[in-house]
C-alpha cells in the first residue's frame, strides 16, 4: 500500500502485520532537507515483477518489488 506520508508498505496477506516500509519513496530534496511527495497512484506490471508508483507532483517510479529498490525515475522536470 502506499500513502500520503511516501511509503510503500509491504504488508503479510495471511498474518495483516506490516513487512516492510520504504520510506521517502517519493521525495525530493529541498534547502537540504527531504521533502515528501504523496504516492496518488500505484499499479504492478503483468508479472509482479514490478511496481510502478506515482506521485502527486507528476512523478512515476519504476521498482525492482523483489529488491525495493528505483530502477526508474521519471519527472515532469525532466520534459
């Protein structure tokens, strides 16, 4: 599940307890501190291989769900 706080929580389906929590998984930097960015949209791809998130300033990330880890970033800034 994702949220307004930025994280991405893994959760257990048989058990409900949270796994894991990504934090700042959508966030930028700003006057040296990390500003959250609210995930408004999340969806995996055909395989479950991969989840793709998106966050309210236009962003969308690409992530590896087995490792946690960005394989993509995308921004409006980058247009």
């Amino acid at each position: 599940s994702t949220g307004t706080d930025s994280c991405i929580m893994y959760w257990d389906p048989w058990t409900g307890k949270r796994i894991h929590c990504l934090m700042n998984a959508h966030s930028r930097k700003n006057l040296g501190d990390y500003e959250q960015i609210e995930i408004t949209a999340a969806t995996f791809d055909y395989s479950y291989q991969l989840l793709i998130t998106g966050g309210r300033d236009g962003s969308l990330k690409i992530w590896s769900f087995n490792s946690g880890s960005c394989i993509k970033n995308m921004s409006m800034e980058n247009q």
